[in-house]
C-alpha cells in the first residue's frame, strides 16, 4: 500500500494482494467476498476497519461505488463518512467528477451517508435486487 491519504485511508495499488480482512468484511457486510479489484477499479482501505471499491471509468471523468463497508463493530463512529470522503476527494484529485451508485431503498443508514455527503438522488431501478428490492440511483458532480 501507498502512503496514506489521508485520515487514515489507504489506496491499494493495482497488483497488490487483497488483505485478508478485506475478504472477510466483504463476506460479513454482502455474503459473498468479491475477487482482488481489476485494472478499471480502485480499492480504498481504513484498515482493518472499512472499504470502499469503485469501478473507474477515465475517458468519462466517471467511477461508480460498487461496495462500501464499516466493520460492524465500527459503525456509527463516523468512518463511512470519512473513507467516502476521503474517497471523493481522490478521485476528484484524478480527474473523475462525476461519481454514481446504487443503494437499497431499504438502506436508510447508507442514504443517510450519501445525502449527508452531497450525494443527489437520480433514478430507480425497480425490483433490482435478486429478492425483488428497488436500487435506488444517487449523483455527485466534483465540480
């Protein structure tokens, strides 16, 4: 891993082994741990604590937020905020400005932390998910 970002997060670098913590906060927050990210993607770290993994898409100025996760023993103490944050700020240091994702409806803690971080809702997808739940889509412009 590179030097810290800031606040304690981390970026992994493309090649680098996906830490074991990872895989099992991955299991814990979404059932099934996904593979070490691929060249279109990044993955942010607060070590041992949280994660953020987003696809990058450069020759758009895009990245989508396709997973975040807190320790469960850590939520409520504000680190989402703060790796989504962080996040945000890197990415926008990267030329992307505008960033999207898909939440549950039934996330209300999630929408919370998006709305709170200047996210704007932008669409529905009816009946998404694999049980028949709607995603909401949610917008951030950087700039």
């Amino acid at each position: 891993m590179r030097e810290s970002l800031e606040a304690g997060v981390w970026r992994l670098e493309v090649g680098e082994p996906l830490p074991e913590w990872v895989v099992r906060l991955d299991r814990t927050a979404f059932g099934s741990p996904w593979k070490a990210p691929s060249d279109q993607e990044g993955l942010w770290l607060l070590p041992e604590r949280g994660f953020a993994r987003w696809t990058l898409i450069p020759a758009a100025a895009e990245a989508e937020l396709l997973r975040i996760a807190v320790d469960p023993a850590h939520r409520g103490s504000g680190l989402g905020r703060t790796l989504l944050e962080a996040c945000q700020r890197d990415l926008a240091a990267q030329g992307i400005d505008h960033l999207f994702l898909e939440v549950r409806v039934s996330n209300a803690s999630a929408i919370a932390l998006y709305r709170t971080c200047g996210w704007k809702p932008c669409g529905l997808r009816r009946s998404y998910y694999a049980d028949g739940e709607d995603a909401a889509l949610y917008a951030l412009k950087l700039s």
